[in-house]
C-alpha cells in the first residue's frame, strides 16, 4: 500500500480549490496558527495564522508559510512542526508578533503515529508498511534543537495474531503516563491490500519512558482494536489522568472485517490495564466513532459515521475530505453514555489526523462538505448545537493551535 493512506489516496479523493481572502492580523500573527490544507493539485499546504475562526474567511493568500508537500502537522513546546512526507523532512517555527520564523529542520525515516511527550517534547512512531520488518521506530522529538533526541527500534507486539501468521502491529495512538510511555495500536496485513484478519481484541503495549524498553501488552475482547490508520484523536485524557479509549470497527477506516462493536474502554490513571467495570457501547446507539475532544465532567465531542451507512462503505472513504460526506458530529457523556447528534453540522468528509480544537468549554472542527462548502463550526456541548463559522478558502484546518 506504500504511500497510499498518506499521498496517492489523497490525490485521489480531494479536489482543486484555490485560496482567496485572508482573516489574518494585518500587524502581526492571530490568535490562532492553522494547519492549512488548499487542496489544489498537486496538494499546497501551508501553516497560516488567524484571529477569528467565528466569522469571516481563512486562507493562505499572503498568510503564513508554504510547505514544499503533503504535511502532518505537530507541536513540540513552543515549537510547530510541519512533517513534509513529500520529502521526509521536518520544519520547526517559533511564533512571535512578527511573524512564523523557521528554527530548524531535520530528516526523518517515517512518522505515522504522534503524542506529547515530556518537557517540550513530542513522541512519533514510525511504522513498517510490511514485507518482512514488523520494527516500529518510536523517537523523541525535541521542540528546542528541533530534532530527534532518541529513536528506538522494536516490535510494537510481537506475537502471532491469526491463527499463527505473523502481523504488522500499527500504532494509532501514544501517550506518557509517569515514566511508561502507552502505544495503542490495531494487527494488518501489510502489503498492498491492508486486510485485517483479526478486529476482535483491543491492544496498548507499554515501555519504560524515556529507555522506551518494551515491557508488556494488555488486551481487552469487549470491543476491537482502538483507533485507526493516520494518528487520529482516539485516547482521551480526563481531568483525573484516566484516559478513554476509541475502538472504531469502521470499514470506512479502513478495517476490512468488523466483529466487535465500536465501543469506548478505560485505563484508569497509572494502570496497566482496561477497567473492567467500564465499557460504553457506542454502536449500540447506532454509531462507529472515528475521533474526538474531551471537553470536561464526561463530555465528549466526537466524529462519527452511522453504523448503517458505514457497512455500505468502501475501505479508507474516512479519508475522504470532500468526495464522502459520511460523518456526523456527536456530543457523548461518557458517564451517562448517551450520544447526541449536533444537528446544525451537515454530513461531512473525513481527514488524516483530525484536528480539534477545545476552547473555553466550546469545540472547534473542520468541516467540509465539498469543494464549495468547507467552514470552521463552533460546537457547544452543553446543547449539542453548533454555529457555522470562518469559511476555509481551500479543504481543510489540518490542525488547531492557540498561542
């Protein structure tokens, strides 16, 4: 499958559209700095900035930097990495009134998998597309000097999956409790096809942090592998430090068999194990969860595809931004596990690393609904409403940041 999830897919399923006006501070850099996606061919990204998400437009006209390719984006510190897989080469800026500045670069083998780390620090893992290495690379990435501080190299899981063949062990999401570092993560068969054989079980190895020594894997059968392809949002931190896991089961991102239900675990803070008292089954209201933002007291807000809609799919249409209109938005109460559907946001596309942004209790998400109709929406969880805002002049906010 090589470059198919993160370049030739996306050429294949996003549409031209050019930038136009821009939003931005005229004096100096907004409040907010964007990944920004203007979805021309070949793909233009940029990192752009803006003080208003709630009205007006947004663009990369005049605003902010150009990447030379198809970018990730992360933050490190204070520091905001634009990860170019065009050219595998890593850009590091500092924000200041004046402007985005560029600190530094640095090269990079693969990064598929991303996670805040210590001290000004980010965690990415790069991992195998197949063919006889099943090694994950799991590096600390330093905002500061901006580069890696330590890489190591080491199977994710080891063992056999399906009936004794053995599977790569993608990472979907990581995560440093105390001095373990968590590595969620989903059994493929790599190669060109990406099957999935086996989606009755959900997984999370751990690893001393910062050695990054594997140390264990535990496992839960009430639901399937957490997460999926392209680091989405699907562990989430509470205010305690327990984290909630997303398992999606959703052919449309990219599992080819579904056999346990979409469902939410938890592992309560400092432990190496799933709550067996808890387990919130989302697919029983009629949904498979794709991503989402912990907001406070057990809410959630969440994207989502019908479980209906979702077994008449095709493999990877989550990654679709504007030629699949196939998610919802959703407000779940994790303690109640209620689901209510935001009904002011149409059904929209999907995205690689899906960004939101939480802000004085509200959620910010990209939506976009086809190449004429992509807008910033601001979600309030209290009613499970949501106002349209800024309009995208390009695909898609690939990722939110407050200064």
């Amino acid at each position: 499958m090589q470059t198919l999830k993160v370049a030739g897919l996306m050429a294949l399923l996003t549409l031209g559209m050019s930038a136009c006006s821009d939003d931005s501070d005229s004096n100096g850099v907004g409040k907010y700095v964007l990944g920004f996606r203007t979805s021309t061919d070949p793909t233009a990204d940029y990192i752009v900035y803006t003080n208003n998400l709630g009205s007006g437009s947004i663009s990369a006209t005049g605003n902010g930097k150009e990447q030379d390719g198809w970018s990730y984006y992360i933050k490190a510190g204070d520091t905001y990495l634009a990860l170019n897989y065009t050219n595998s080469i890593a850009k590091g800026y500092k924000v200041s009134e004046s402007g985005l500045t560029e600190v530094g670069q640095f090269a990079f083998e693969r990064m598929d998998c991303f996670g805040e780390g210590t001290d000004g620090t980010a965690i990415a893992i790069g991992a195998p597309w197949g063919g006889g290495s099943y090694d994950c690379k799991i590096q600390i990435v330093d905002g500061e000097s901006v580069s890696i501080t330590k890489s190591v190299t080491t199977p994710i899981y080891d063992k056999a999956f399906d009936a004794g063949v053995q599977l790569n062990a993608w990472p979907t999401a990581t995560w440093v409790d105390g001095n373990k570092l968590y590595v969620s993560f989903y059994p493929v068969l790599g190669g060109e096809d990406w099957l999935t054989p086996t989606t009755d079980t959900a997984y999370v190895s751990v690893y001393s942090y910062p050695a990054l020594q594997y140390e264990s894997t535990f496992k839960d059968t009430r639901t399937g592998p957490i997460g999926y392809y392209s680091s989405q949002p699907c562990v989430l931190k509470d205010e305690n430090g327990d984290r909630y896991t997303f398992s999606s089961a959703s052919i449309a991102a990219g599992f080819t068999q579904s056999t346990k239900p979409s469902g939410i675990l938890k592992i309560n803070k400092g432990e190496q194990a799933f709550d067996d008292d808890y387990f919130f089954n989302v697919e029983a209201l009629g949904y498979r969860l794709m991503g989402g933002a912990y907001v406070g007291n057990g809410i959630v807000v969440a994207r989502v595809v019908s479980a209906a809609l979702d077994a008449t799919l095709p493999p990877w249409a989550a990654f679709s931004v504007a030629a699949a209109p196939i998610h919802n938005i959703v407000v779940l109460d994790l303690n109640a596990k209620t689901l209510k559907v935001v009904a002011e946001i149409p059904l929209h596309g999907g995205q690689y690393l899906t960004p939101f942004l939480v802000e004085d209790g509200k959620v910010w998400a990209s939506v976009t609904v086809d190449t004429n109709n992509a807008f910033v929406y601001q979600i309030d969880p209290q009613t499970a409403t949501a106002t349209k805002g800024a309009r995208i002049e390009g695909s898609e906010i690939q990722a939110f940041y407050i200064r």
